[in-house]
C-alpha cells in the first residue's frame, strides 16, 4: 500500500495507453484528468459512466484513444459537451467510442470484476444499442443450453481512479453518496487508487463504514476538493458557475485552449 | 411563462400520485421537487415520514423529501444527501429494480407515436448534424418499465414525431406510456391518443392539428384539470431556484416572464 501525492499516482499507474476508468458517477476526479492531461497522457482508454464535463476535457486535450461511456454532457444547463460533440460531428470519433447503456456498463464492469469473459445483461430490442451497434462491437447473443441472452464483454481497466470521502493508511475507504458503478469498477481494475478528501485513522473509516476495503486498493491520494466543480457530500456543494463558465468557454476552440491554459496548464498539483 | 408553470405543476401531480418513481435528468428533477414541496408545509424542511413518493436516480440513490437545494441534476449529491436515506449501485436501480418502480418519468427531447426517444444522434451515426449527449441509463430503464411518463417542456410540436431517426430508449410494447407537455398529455403506443388537451395553451391547437396529422386520435381529448394558485406559486419559486442552479429552461422561462409584463 503507497500513499502517494496526486502527480505521483497518476505517474505511476497512469502511462501512456493505459485503460483508465476515472470515478465517480456524480463526484468525477476533476483533479486526476488534469494531471493526466499537465503530464500529457497520450493514447489513453477512458472508462467513464457519466461522461460529463470530465471526459469533454480530455477529448479536448487530445489524450483520449477510446472512450466508453454511458453519456456525455454538461448536467448543468444541461448544456452539450462541446469537445465531444465537435469530435463526433467532425466524423473523427467513429471507431473510437464504446457507448453503452450503463446498466450495461455495470455488467460489463461486474463481469470484470469476477474475471468471466462476459455478463448477460437485459435486451434492449428496437435501440440502436442492438441495431446500430452503438458499443461497438462489445455485445452480442449467445445461445446456450439454458437459452439464448445478449451479452456484454467484460471490462478491466488497468486503473481504476476512485474517489472516497475517508481513507487510512491501509486503504480502506469510505464513500458518501450514491455509488454509482465505482465500487464494481475498484473490483475490476487490475490497480485502484483511491482519491480521498482525507486520510485518516482506521478507527475514523471503521466509524464511518468501509465501502472499499483496503484488500483491493493499490495506492491512497489525500486531496482535498479532488472532484471540483462537482460536489462532494457533507463538504462542498457542485460549483454550478464554474459548469456554466466551462460550457460557454468551451463552444469554441480557441475559447477551450484558453480555459485549458488558465484552468489546467497553468497550475500544479501541491506535491 | 404561464404555459411552462402550469406543465410542471401537472408533471409534479405525477409524483404526487405515490410510490417509487425513477426520476431522470432536467424536468423530472424539477417536478419531483414541486412535488415534495408541495407536500411540505412551506418553510418546513421536508418530513420524510409524511412524503407519500420516493425518487430513484440512477446513479443509486432513494430520495425522500425535497432537497436542499434544486439538484442541478441527479448527480448532484450534496444538493439532496439530506434525503439520501437509499443508497445503492446503478446496477441495483437500474437492472434489478427497474421492473418495480410505480413510474418512471423522464425527459424526452424527441420522442415518437411508439413512445421511442432520440438522445443520440440527427444524421448519419458516424458523422452526425448533431450529436446528442447518448442515453445514460435511459435504456435500462424505460425496456423493463411498466409505466412511462416523458416530459418534454419545450414550444416546438415538432419534436414529437411519427418516428424518431435513432432509438435510444423504447418501452416494452405493454407499458403504459404517455407524454405531458405544455399543450396537454398523449398516450403512446400502437394506438396514440390525445387524452388531455390544455385549451387556453399558446399553440394547442396548432399542437392538435400536428397530431392529427401524425395520425393521432385527437376526438376523444379532454380538458386538463384545473392548476390551482398555490401549485402556480410553488411552481415558480422551484424554477427561480433552478435558475440559481444553472437550468437554462428556467432562466428562459423567467426572462419571457418580465418581458411578457414589460409589455
């Protein structure tokens, strides 16, 4: 177990073509993409349910391989990733993303996580998922004697970034809130880094409640305010100007690249 | 600005008539929490002992009450942790439990006569006019429902269609599916039907004739029932707060509001 500072994880289990997933489902490691994109990460799958402002960011910065997700957009407005949205529209994404529904996305985390090849999920019959292919290869139906079921691949990032709220020395951690896909993801990742708000004692998480034990997770980060602008329950609310000034700087390219110098480039982690 | 309040108050009595109700991004957000509001006496922070619905968000949470603040969407935890009393996985909500919900109420941006929805794409798929943000768990959900209600807030009668060009979310062919907006509420599926119509709504009947010519059954419409004061007054204090909270429909809605009493 390492306890590492923000540049030093994203250093070591984050390198070039890696699978990453980033968590969580509604409290997203804003801090962990922005290391990745001051590092200049290259040829990296993004796993990310909730695509949100996060992965725009990294669309923008030109670090994103793949991407599977279950959506992407500004939840604030709502307003449209712009990133994204100028990718696909421009034909450059085809190929690229793996869109899944995210009770699919689950499964395939689920099935990750056990080690199995694949999970069967619910149809969805008539939807593009099944018609048009829309996860690009990664569902299809099997037959088998107890009968015929869609199945979705299984999904393993190389590292899984997960936020918690508490963590100690040993790992185990504490999340406020809905749990999203996170803890499956932390199962499946072949590391986990957890990004916790604070390291404390073991009595502290033990008083809290364990959502991830230490038994799965590979190095722990303290760093406060780790998923700003989103909100972190019990600490800081979602920094709902901060969305809409992303939105409107970001229509643009030009007004994206200067966002990206002031927000991004032009600061650094605290060691 | 009228026409926008009274939709929430009806998408609002939704929640209100009970149960679990799955509750999507944007509108629904906003109608759920007219509804709890209106539950509450005003002032008094939410009981969770007197609401008489839950909230599901697919991100894995059970909502009792009205929140905090307005979510400025359903991932916003800290605005509704107060009454986060169910937390679970997305897997739970939207896999295991979608069957059970009383309801499930969702926006529509596009939807069609079968009750199917574009979230996705207009145009070609590998090079879209315009890339929608996808279906988040919309799929999972609307596919094992037994009750659908999509919302859409908007003026264009346009965006219900004979057939939307990309499906993203299809209901099973048994579910109960209908659509409320401003102009009224349509039933969907095989045989859609104007069920309620909002007679003094700006565009109703030019929404009627849309459907008509869709093929819908338009003869059999009945008047919405009637909004009352305190649900309009209500109604608008949950869209001022929105507009704190980042919802471009409700910084809309209140900007025609001091120009229509401008005039």
């Amino acid at each position: 177990m390492s306890s590492l500072s923000l540049p030093e994880a994203v250093a070591a289990f984050a390198p070039d073509g890696a699978r990453v997933y980033l968590g969580n489902f509604g409290a997203q490691l804003f801090c962990v993409g922005h290391e990745l994109i001051r590092q200049r990460r290259r040829e990296l799958d993004v796993v990310v349910a909730s695509g949100g402002l996060l992965l725009d960011q990294l669309f923008g910065a030109g670090l994103v391989r793949s991407a599977t997700f279950g959506h992407c957009w500004s939840p604030v407005g709502p307003a449209p990733a712009w990133n994204f949205r100028r990718l696909a529209e421009s034909g450059a994404a085809a190929g690229r993303i793996h869109e899944l529904p995210l009770g699919w996305f689950t499964a395939a985390l689920a099935a990750g996580a056990q080690q199995l090849p694949f999970m069967a999920v619910p149809d969805l019959p008539g939807t593009g998922y099944v018609t048009e292919d829309w996860p690009g290869g990664r569902a299809l139906v099997v037959e088998t004697p107890f009968g015929s079921a869609r199945v979705i691949s299984a999904e393993v990032p190389d590292v899984a970034f997960v936020h918690a709220d508490l963590a100690d020395a040993a790992g185990n951690a504490t999340i406020r809130g809905p749990l999203g896909e996170t803890v499956l993801a932390a199962q499946a990742a072949r590391a986990t880094v957890v990004v916790a708000e604070a390291l404390v004692s073991t009595a502290e998480v033990l008083a809290a409640g364990v959502t991830l034990p230490g038994l799965i997770v590979d190095a722990v980060v303290e760093r406060p305010g780790a998923v700003r602008p989103d909100g972190a329950v019990g600490r800081y609310d979602r920094d709902v100007a901060a969305y809409r000034r992303y939105s409107s700087a970001s229509r643009t390219v030009d007004g994206f690249r200067q966002w990206l110098r002031t927000e991004v480039l032009d600061r650094q982690e605290t060691p | 600005m009228t026409d926008t309040l009274k939709f929430l108050v009806r998408a609002a009595r939704e929640f209100r008539r009970g149960g679990w109700v799955f509750t999507g991004f944007h509108w629904p957000v906003l109608a759920g929490q007219l509804a709890a509001r209106l539950r509450t006496a005003p002032g008094e922070p939410g009981d969770p002992t007197e609401t008489e619905f839950v909230q599901c968000f697919e991100a894995g949470a059970g909502v009792w009450g009205a929140a905090r603040l307005v979510p400025s969407s359903t991932t916003d935890y800290p605005s509704y942790a107060d009454g986060l009393h169910y937390v679970a996985e997305s897997g739970d909500v939207l896999l295991a439990l979608a069957r059970r919900f009383d309801r499930v109420v969702l926006d529509a941006a596009n939807v069609d006569l079968r009750g199917r929805v574009n979230s996705s794409f207009i145009g070609r798929r590998e090079q879209p006019t315009v890339r929608l943000p996808g279906g988040g768990g919309s799929a999972d959900i609307v596919a094992r429902a037994t009750e659908v209600v999509w919302l859409h807030g908007g003026d264009d009668p346009r965006r219900l269609q004979a057939r939307v060009e990309h499906v993203t979310a299809a209901p099973p062919a048994d579910a109960l599916v209908r659509l409320h907006c401003r102009w009224g509420v349509v039933r969907l599926g095989a045989r859609p039907t104007l069920d309620q119509i909002v007679p003094d709504a700006d565009g109703a009947e030019g929404f009627a004739t849309h459907l008509a010519a869709l093929g819908v059954d338009v003869t059999r419409a009945v008047p919405c029932p009637d909004v009352r004061p305190d649900e309009l007054a209500a109604a608008r204090a949950v869209l001022v707060d929105a507009a704190e909270r980042g919802y471009d429909v409700a910084v809309r809605a209140l900007r025609e509001e001091r120009e229509e009493a401008a005039q």
